[in-house]
C-alpha cells in the first residue's frame, strides 16, 4: 500500500490559479499576434515576442531593433501599442471567463492592478 498524501487546500487553490492566469496569457497572447497580423502590423507582434516572451534574458531594445531591422525609437513604440492592446485583450478574456462583476474586478486588479467599472 502505498500512502497518499492530501495536498493542503490553499495548495490545491494555488495551483489552479496559476494554471489559470497561464491559460489566460497563453489565449492573450494568441490573440495579440492574431489581432496584429489581421491589422497589418505584425511588427508590433514580432517586437513584443522578441522582447516579453524572450525566454532568456530580455534583450536590449537596440538588439531587438537590430534584429528586426527597424529604429529603436520603433522599438519602444511598438512594446507601448503591443502592451496595451495585451491588456485590452487580456482584460475582455477574463471577463469572459468571470462568472460575475465582482469576480472581474478582483481578478483585473489582482493581475493587472487596474480598478475596472
């Protein structure tokens, strides 16, 4: 026989959540490079992957720029739009997956620290 072990509650609470944000971002994500792509700005995808989704250490931004072919200046004003729009879509994702208001505002605030109507 062999002995199992219960995981305390807030363990088990813990690792839902986590596995939640991580779906969330994942579909944000996806909905970020297709939002680009249907907007004819796939620049602004590719800087936000090269940049936030590095797996690495972040590069510098006149590595990204570089790699890229564009300006820095660019660079800087693709990470802005990119991160908004993330949020925007990040944001309509949980309120899809929120069964009330109040759940979607504590939710934004926790994960985003946005205050949502």
């Amino acid at each position: 026989l062999s002995a199992r072990v219960a995981a305390p509650d807030a363990d088990l609470d813990a690792f839902f959540h986590e596995e939640f944000v991580r779906a969330l971002m994942a579909r944000t994500v996806a909905r970020l490079e297709a939002d680009c792509r249907q907007r004819n700005r796939p620049a602004v995808y590719q800087v936000f992957a090269a940049y936030d989704l590095a797996s690495d250490a972040r590069p510098r931004y006149a590595e990204v720029a570089t790699a890229l072919g564009i300006p820095v200046t660019q660079v800087t004003n693709h990470l802005h739009a990119a991160r908004r729009r993330f949020r925007e879509l990040a944001l309509d994702e949980l309120r899809e997956l929120c069964t009330t208001d109040d759940e979607f505002r504590d939710e934004a605030l926790a994960l985003f620290g946005v205050r949502v109507p």
